[in-house]
C-alpha cells in the first residue's frame, strides 16, 4: 500500500465531508449569458471607431459561448482572479505594496515540503492555526505528494484551497542539506522587460529656457533586468536592476543573498531586505494587511525578514539580518546602512520631507538623490509555547541630517507632530494567546518622542462557517515611529483611535460573505483638515459560486470622513466648516468559465461622491475581459468604457499584466481603453510576453500634467518581457 492511499483511509470520514456534487443552474447561466452580451454591445456601441470591429467580436463571442457550453470544466482559481476578488481597488499605496510582494510569491511559490512557519506568514488568508496545520500535517503524514491532501487538512476549506495552489507547490525534500546538494539543485531565472509608449511627453522635448525641472534627460524606454537563483528553498540570490522612463541609464540597482532553515539559523540575509515584527507598531518595512484583505486572518505575531526582490525603491533596509532559533525562542537582528533621496531647505540644514518615488529625471530629481543617509539597528525575541506568545522588538534610527517638516502656516499645521530630529528609538511588547475557538493578540509600544500606541485583536470562531473580529486601536499624535506600518486608516499609526468590527460567513452554500464596519477618530490636525475630526467605513462583499463554471461577486464600499469645505457667501467672504465626504462604491462581477481554458469575465463599477452639497459626483465603468489558456500560453483582450463626472469620482480597475508587474489603473473622465496580452513559450524554457494597450478619452484634448502631459487625445504602449529558466 502506498503512502498516499495510507491518507485516504486514515481521513475516510473527512472525506465524505468535503466531496462535494456539480450543479449548474440552466436560470442562472442564461443570466450570465445575457450579462455578458450586454458588456459586449455597450462596450461596442461607446467605441464608435472600432463599431465594425466590436460587431465581429460579439459575433465570435456568442460562437465560443455555445461551443463551450455543452463541455464547461471548472478552471483553477487565476492571480488575476484573486486581485479582483481581494483588492480593495482604492488609491492607498499600502495595497498594492501588499499584491506586489503577493505576486513576488505566485511568481517563486512556496514548497510546502521545505518552508517554515515565517514563510507561511507571509500569506494573508491563512490563519497562525492553519499554518500549524498544514505543518503538523505535513510531520505527521510525511511529505506532500500534491496539493489536492489539502482537504485531509480540517482547517483548509475549498476557497483556502484554491488560494494556496496560487502560492504553494508539493515539490521534493531531501533528508539532509549539504553544500554539494545545494550546489547541484540550483535553479535559475532572468526576466528582461521593456516598455515602449508610441507618444512623447512634454518633459522630453527641448525648452528654450533653463529650468532644472522641465526636460527629462533620459529616453522615453522603460527597462528592468532580474536576476534570480534558489536552491532547494534554502538558498535564494537574486540581483534586480531597472531604468525609469526618463532616466539616462540603469539608476537602481538591488540584490540580496539569503540562506534558510539551515541547522540553528532560521533566517539569515545580506543585503537588501524587509522586516515585520509584533503588529508593525514598531517595524513594518512590509505591509500591513488592509481592512477588507481577509481580516478574520489577523492573528499572526513577528512574519520576520523576507528578501527585498521587487523593485519598489522605499520600504526596505540595507545590511544584513538574521534569525536563530534557540528551543522556544527565536532571536532576530538586524543592522542597515544606506542613502535615500530627500528634500532638504534652503539652507542645507534639515530634511523637510523624504522623496520615496525612485525618479530620476530631471536635473532637479538628480541633484536630491541619495543627498542624506540613514542607518537603522534593532532587533526582536519571540518566545511561544503552547497557545501563548509573547514578544519585544527594539528599533533604532539615526538620519544623517535631521527631519524639519515645515508648519509655520495655518495650512501645514498639521505636520507639528510629524518626527522631528536626529534619532528616534521605538520599543514594543507584543502579546498573544490562541486556541481552536478565541485568538487574542496585540502590540503597544512607545518611544523616545513619547505618546503611545497600542493595537489590540480578538478573534471569535463561532463555528467552521463564521468568524468574527475585533480591532482596537489607539495611536497617540505624539508616538513617532520611522519604520511602522500597522492597521490603520492613516498611513501611519499616529494621530489615530478607532474600533473596527468584521463577520466572515461561509455557512450559506457556494456563498462567501465577509463585511466590516470601522469607526475611527483623529485627535490632531490631518491635511485639508484644520481641527479634531471623525470618521467610519463599510464594506459587504458577496462571492457566490453557484456552479464550476459560474463566479458571481458583489461589493458595497462606503467610506465617510470629515473635511474642510469652504462656503462662498460672496467673492470676499468665505466661511470653512467640517462636512463629511462621503463616497460609495458599487462593484458587480460575473465569471463564466466555458471551457476548462476559455473564460469571460464581465465587471461592471459604479461611484457616487457626496460632499459639496450643492453638486455630487458620479461614475461608471464596464469592462470584458476574455482569457484562452493551455499549459503556458495565455491570451488576454480587456476593453473597458468608463465615465466620470470628475477625477475625484475615479475608478480603479484591474487588468492582466506581465510577470512581476501589477496592472492597477484608474479611470476618470470619458473614454475606453483595449489591451490585448500574449504569453507565449518559444522553448521550453525560454517564454515571451507582450501586452499593447491603447486608452483614448472622449471629452480631454491632453493627457497627464506638467512634464508628463501628451497633447492628445489617446495614449498608445507596448510591454514586451523575456523569461528564460535554467
């Protein structure tokens, strides 16, 4: 009897459970049909330069359609699937942080027969318990033999699944590392990419005048170089390099060398790296997961060091770090020295803020680049045993030259409590206890400038089918912490108290529910906002799946926060007042699967903005997505028609991307855009990707601002990426 069979008899009554029976409802796929077809002839109808063309494509549609429906498989669950499900699709940057270093994983996925509790972490939908199941799986059973033992696992249901064949592969594991093992497992990646927009920006043309920042001195291109190695999963190189649109040449270079789960060392990187420990009160070079990212999953204490192997020019350190395990602690530290660009005053004397976009460009950009340095050192002891964790994390950060933010107008007063000086020295205890039912963990800290904050979770398990959530937080407008990033409503954890609530529900049949509401509190100034003031936000979101080939999803976001609006009772007299700016969100999606390759996808946006009272904001967009895959070939067409009162009632909006490139936009005014993306292997190691893409406004005779505008109407690009693996 082989091991695998030994599992199935062992996990018999578990698996009567998770069999699950097809069901197709011919009501619900007719109203996808017609979902999908009127997508078609809206999009058709607001296109009018390609009306003859969209005829042609409705028509091949409806062809494919009933050709694929007598023979509908399920399809595995795609990133772009999960991002759509997932992302928040709002203009806060911590996001799509996180679905970068999330993509970074999908793209390198995870061996579950040689990871670590740490690397797991790094995973938002899972939960501490799950990670301690599928490890105590693993032990107990021996090595994954492939994915689908996942439903042996109690803990890991159908959509949790589907998640982790995104990130995690069963691959081999060796009884002992040696280096000559090592050497001889070594697996090789370059990913070359360029970026071609067929228009010309205003900062590449030639000014009579002088001005430093008003001439790009580098061509239109974009390009980037990768360069991985990994071995076994415990010896990982990798060397990163790009050059931005504008820039002369390659102007950020990164790399890093990483050892694993090596005897005693659980850790150890030098180089470029990230570091999240306690709840990121303290340290979070990371992210932190958001509101509506699977909050149910909150409970996990020290995720640690992960390499830096994107190319985000900020968030990171420079140095070296590691962790060692010692019986029931792991002891972690780290030490960074680089330089960073910053604004500096007139005089030299201070840094007014830090310059974090990585650009180039202008002689300008090029005269604050690297201009001051900063060097960081710290460290962590996490101690768990049984169901109780317990935590403290020092961190230690001097700049070069001292932060002096300015406030001396009414208008800026609200950076008086912004970090001030030289140095600043931050410490936290983190605290944690869990069982199969209750998790409660939390983190407060403080710091050499003073105030305090503290963040605080409990986590209810009513039952398998329903989660609750609690989250407590108190950030004073004193506590300055340089490299924190935790829950919160801010970008920072300061000037910050509220109370958010989430329900997560699967106890409806093929129906995921997951819902929030968060109330939260500024004590101190904010921007565009000259007093103490309030706020909260909602969210509902509706999966329903109700057979292999149909996906429905339906979201309602609603966030409301107070902020300055100024009444003109004449031209000379003016009165500012606290009115909430409320702005709702509608989603609607529908996924029909046609073959066990073929797939439309229909989503259809709306917004509404209520602030000035006199004049609210409104918009709209609908998109058609088609996608063909088999074994490594992928073929992508996207057009999406979007509508907008203003720029405020923009509309974010995913489309498929290149490998490591995560394709977020927002839309806003009229017009449409079409992309069109092929994956195609030319080798069976060597695979080639272009994506072209063309957005054309209806109502806008340019494109963009200052340096970056085009004086037209439309804006044509070109991708085109080489990945060779050896």
């Amino acid at each position: 009897m082989n091991n695998t069979s030994k599992k199935i008899i062992k996990h018999d009554k578990i698996l009567t459970f998770v069999i699950e029976m097809p069901h197709q409802s011919q009501f619900i796929g007719l109203f996808a049909l017609i979902l999908h077809i009127k997508a078609y002839i809206c999009i058709v109808r607001v296109i009018e330069p390609m009306k003859k063309t969209g005829k042609y494509i409705l028509a091949l549609f409806i062809i494919l359609w009933s050709f694929g429906a007598d023979r509908a498989n399920a399809q595995q669950m795609t990133w772009d699937d999960f991002v759509e499900r997932y992302h928040p699709f709002d203009d806060d940057s911590r996001n799509d942080i996180l679905f970068d270093e999330l993509l970074e994983i999908h793209t390198n996925k995870i061996n579950f027969n040689n990871t670590s509790e740490q690397e797991l972490a790094q995973l938002p939908f899972l939960s501490s318990s799950q990670i301690k199941d599928i490890l105590y799986y693993i032990v107990a059973n021996g090595a994954m033999v492939s994915l689908g033992e996942l439903m042996y696992v109690p803990s890991i249901d159908k959509d949790t699944r589907q998640f982790l064949r995104l990130f995690c592969y069963a691959g081999d594991t060796p009884n002992k590392i040696t280096p000559s093992l090592l050497l001889s497992n070594i697996r090789n990646e370059v990913t070359a990419r360029t970026d071609i927009p067929f228009y010309t920006q205003e900062g590449y043309k030639d000014y009579q005048g002088t001005s430093d920042n008003k001439h790009y001195e580098g061509s239109r291109l974009y390009h980037s170089i990768r360069y991985r190695l990994n071995s076994m999963e415990h010896l990982h190189l990798g060397i990163q390099a790009e050059k931005d649109p504008g820039e002369k040449s390659i102007d950020y270079m990164t790399g890093y060398a990483q050892i694993q789960d090596i005897g005693c060392i659980q850790n150890a990187i030098i180089g470029n790296y990230r570091i999240s420990f306690g709840q990121g009160l303290v340290v979070n070079t990371g992210t932190s997961f958001g509101k509506g990212m699977m909050f149910g999953k909150m409970d996990k204490m020290d995720r640690g060091i992960t390499r830096h192997s994107s190319l985000t020019e900020a968030n990171y350190f420079t140095g070296g770090a590691t962790t060692i395990k010692c019986k029931s602690f792991l002891i972690s530290a780290f030490a960074s020295y680089r330089n960073i660009d910053a604004n500096i005053n007139k005089d030299g004397t201070g840094i007014t803020s830090l310059k974090t976009d990585g650009l180039h460009r202008t002689i300008l950009e090029k005269s604050k680049k690297g201009n001051t340095s900063v060097t960081d050192i710290g460290g962590n002891i996490h101690w768990e045993r049984n169901s109780i964790q317990l935590s403290a994390t020092m961190a230690y950060t001097h700049f070069s030259l001292p932060l002096m933010p300015k406030y001396d107008t009414p208008a800026s007063l609200y950076r008086f409590h912004n970090a001030k000086g030289n140095d600043f020295l931050s410490y936290s205890l983190s605290y944690g206890y869990k069982d199969r039912k209750w998790a409660f963990l939390g983190e407060t800290a403080s710091g050499n400038k003073g105030g305090i904050a503290t963040l605080n979770t409990i986590i209810w398990n009513m039952n398998p089918s329903n989660t609750l959530t609690l989250i407590q937080r108190y950030y004073s407008h004193k506590y300055v912490s340089i490299n924190s990033n935790a829950f919160s409503e801010n970008s920072l954890p300061q000037n910050e108290q509220g109370i958010f609530i989430g329900w997560n529900s699967k106890a409806i049949r093929r129906t995921t529910i997951d819902a929030h509401l968060d109330f939260y509190y500024f004590p101190w100034l904010k921007y565009q906002v000259s007093s103490s003031s309030h706020g909260f936000d909602g969210l509902v979101q509706i999966s329903y799946t109700p057979s292999k080939t149909l996906d429905f999803a339906l979201r309602y976001k609603m966030k409301s926060k107070q902020k300055d609006f100024v009444f003109h009772k004449s031209k000379t007299d003016t009165i500012k007042a606290l009115l909430y700016n409320t702005s709702h969100n509608l989603r609607l999606s529908c996924t029909y699967n046609a073959t066990d390759k073929l797939s439309f996808k229909t989503t259809l946006n709306g917004i509404m903005i209520d602030f000035d009272p006199n004049n609210k904001e409104y918009g709209y967009a609908i998109s058609e997505q088609v996608q063909w895959k088999s074994n490594k070939t992928r073929f992508n067409i996207s057009a999406t028609y979007f509508n907008t009162d203003t720029y405020n009632a923009r509309i974010y909006s995913y489309e498929p991307s290149l490998l490591y490139t995560f394709g977020m936009s927002s839309y806003y005014y009229e017009g449409f855009r079409i992309i069109a993306l092929a994956s195609i292997p030319l080798t069976p190691n060597l695979t080639i990707t272009s994506k072209i893409g063309t957005t054309h406004f209806h109502n806008k005779q340019t494109i963009g601002p200052g340096t970056q505008s085009i004086l037209s109407p439309h804006k044509e690009d070109l991708q085109i990426q080489l990945r060779l693996k050896f």
